[in-house]
C-alpha cells in the first residue's frame, strides 16, 4: 500500500496554474472545496444518531465528519500517508447522507429500486462530480482523482442486477451512471479494486468515532447506562460482532463481549468517582487515543489492510453491536425514525406528479424536473426528486412538508 502523494495529484479538468504566493497543495485545495460546499455545510442539519431537534449536545453528520477527520489526520502522520488528502476525505465521506440517518437513506433506495437505487457513499460521489456547482468550466468540484478514489469505500457498480440480488438491503457502491467515470478513477490512481490507503484510514477513524462518539451521547441521552453494559449481552449483539470479526477468523465468545463492555462501565464508573462532570469525556478521549494508537497494517485472510489490532477491533465491535441493540432500535428512537420515513415518501409521491410537481422544486431542481419530464425519462425524473430530497436538511425536510400539507404553515416570505 503506497500512499498517494501532492506532487502526483491529477484533475480531471485541467486548471490554470496557481499563482505564486499560492503555497497550498492540490490535496489542500480540495479540502477547502469540500469546506466551502453547500453539502458540506448542510450536514450541520443531518441526523447521527439523535435527531438535530433533540437539542445542540448530541452530534450531527457535521461534527461526526469533524471528529473522524481529526482522528484520521493522527493515524495519517504515523503512517505516513498525506494529512492534508486524509483530512479532504474524510470530511467528504459524509456528504451524500440524506436526512433522517439510516432510516432516511433505506427509505430512498426503496424509493429508487427501480431506476437506480440510493445509497449514501453513491451519492458523495455524485455530489463532488456532478451536483456541486464551483465553475463553470466544469460540473462538480473537479477534485483530484486520488480524493476521489479515497471517498470509494465501495467498487461496486450499483446495477440493477446488483439490485436484484439484495432484495431487502442497499448496495453500497457507485450508481451504475457513474461507472465509466470510477474506471477512469481507479485507472488514473492505480488502485485497481482495493481500497485506497487513504480510503482504509478514513473507513477505521470512522469506526472509532462512531463507536465511542455514539457512547458518549447515549449516556448523555440517558438510553445506555453502566449498568446496561454490565448485563449479559443478547444472543444478537454476539452475532453481529462475529459477522464483523469474519474477516479475522478469530470468532469471540459470549464472555469475551460481556467482559469488555464490562470493563468500559466500570472505568466509567471510576473516571466520574474522580471527576463527575468530567467522567464521559475522559472516558471518551482514553478510548479514542487506544483506539487510534493500535492502528496499523494488519495482515489476515490473505492480505494486507489498515485496521486497529485485534484486541481492540473486538471492542469497537462489541461497542457497535450493543448500540445497535439498545439504542438504535429503541423504540425511543425509532418512533421518531419513522416519522422520518413517512415525511420522505408522501414528499417523493407529491414531488412526481408530473406537470403538476414542477412548480414544487426550487428553481435549478424544477428545469432539470421539467427536462427529464420532456424527454420522457422516468428514471431521470425520479433521479432529480432523489437528489432534492437527500439534499434536504431533517429540518428543511419537516418545513418543507409542514408548507405542502399542514393548513396554515408556510409563508410566501420564506425561502426553498
């Protein structure tokens, strides 16, 4: 695995010479381009977990995306790799989520089965390539081909066998109208198939900040105690944390996932014994710094690829699959998800009618509605509804259905 480098960045659209008091790299160049997105900007609005309305302590897509970059910049220096590229990447490798978290993007790719699917990694791509507009000389942000090949944590085409053959799940990947594009990608890096360093570095500081930012704001939340942590885990959290250990072939037993979430309370217990106020975020910062200090290239299954070491890929595991268990499907939570869901499906059906619907969409997203409608294009024309709905912040997807279907709501004064 060889990192990429400043000196060998390319663009797919050539650009003029930088001027000479103009010191930043190619790589620097494409970190401020995805800052000064209006995607970018928008994740502030985005579900992580806890939905935006829930109050300004719990994370957002914006800050998630801030943490990740932060931890990977560090894994970035040990390893090698350019901080600057690893920085650009993993600030982007957000973007494409739409509102409502998880719930939000399933609900678009049932939407969009059959005229390409949805799915959020898809969408960064088609963001920074073709939905951005920067210059006129080119559609997208025209970033270097080495960021672009980092953002791929997935090479697969999503075609509509791809599609068929995962009835009741996304495909995560590229959409199939992006597939030359993608070639031309890996062809320029020389990645081939495989993940890119940068990309496989992004993909681990991902994982760590998920799986201890989740904590901490679960705490907060008042849905995970220490005491939930110390109880024996469900058959279903060991199997998760196996199928996710599979590459590994070191299966883990019942005691093990029990012992380390178990451990975790009690250092809690011990760090808020010394600073109560404190205790979450120590607890936080020690996990984060182990986490991210065991980073390295592992070698299992045959090959190579960036990862903590075993130990502790075990305990973000285990973290991520209890979680999932207790918080992401508590009903707490997913009550309001719902709402999520059904906001985006009477918004799509309303936004697809026709001549009828033109009138709905902002100005830029109603001529390119209005085109695909003249050409006859049905998957172009779900395609544009698509893109609407998954640049919507949650709350400008709750005013935006507020103003089409709640009497009395909605002003002629207010932007859309």
């Amino acid at each position: 695995m060889t990192p990429a480098r400043a000196s060998d960045a390319v663009r797919h659209t050539p650009e003029p010479a930088r001027t000479a008091t103009d010191r930043r790299s190619e790589f620097e160049h494409d970190r401020a381009r995805i800052i000064h997105s209006a995607a970018f900007r928008r994740l502030q609005g985005k579900t992580q977990v806890f939905g935006i309305y829930e109050g300004d302590f719990f994370r957002t897509r914006l800050t998630h995306s801030l943490e990740v970059a932060q931890i990977a910049k560090g894994v970035a220096l040990t390893l090698g790799a350019d901080p600057d590229l690893v920085e650009a990447v993993c600030l982007a490798h957000d973007l494409g989520h739409p509102p409502f978290g998880h719930n939000g993007e399933r609900t678009l790719h049932q939407l969009m089965r059959a005229h390409g699917g949805f799915e959020g990694n898809a969408q960064t791509l088609r963001i920074v390539t073709r939905l951005e507009h920067k210059h006129a000389d080119y559609a997208g942000l025209n970033l270097t081909y080495q960021t672009l090949d980092g953002m791929l944590k997935y090479k697969t085409c999503i075609d509509a066998s791809a599609i068929a053959n995962a009835p009741q799940g996304l495909v995560k990947g590229f959409y199939a109208a992006d597939h030359a594009f993608v070639e031309v990608i890996v062809r320029q890096t020389g990645s081939g198939q495989q993940r890119s360093l940068e990309c496989q570095i992004m993909d681990v500081a991902d994982d760590i900040a998920y799986s201890v930012h989740d904590l901490e704001d679960s705490l907060k939340a008042g849905l995970l105690s220490p005491a939930d942590l110390r109880r024996l885990p469900p058959a279903r959290v060991v199997r998760d944390v196996n199928t996710k250990l599979t590459a590994w072939g070191q299966p883990v037993t019942e005691s093990t996932v029990h012992q380390e979430l178990s451990q975790i309370a009690d250092r809690l217990e011990q760090l808020e014994q010394r600073s109560f106020r404190a205790g979450r975020k120590m607890l936080t910062r020690d996990l984060i710094h182990e986490f991210a200090s065991s980073v390295g290239i592992q070698s299992h299954a045959r090959h190579e690829h960036i990862d903590t070491d075993f130990p502790n890929r075990v305990r973000i595991e285990a973290l991520k699959a209890f979680e999932s268990y207790k918080v992401i499907n508590n009903p707490r939570v997913t009550t309001l998800a719902h709402k999520g869901k059904e906001v985006l499906r009477r918004l799509f059906a309303v936004l697809d009618q026709g001549q009828e619907s033109i009138g709905l969409f902002p100005e830029d997203h109603g001529e390119h509605y209005e085109n695909a409608l003249l050409n006859g294009d049905e998957a172009a024309r779900k395609r544009v509804i698509c893109d609407f709905l998954a640049g919507m912040t949650d709350s400008y997807a709750l005013r935006f259905y507020s103003r089409l279907f709640v009497p009395g709501e909605g002003s002629f004064y207010e932007m859309l």
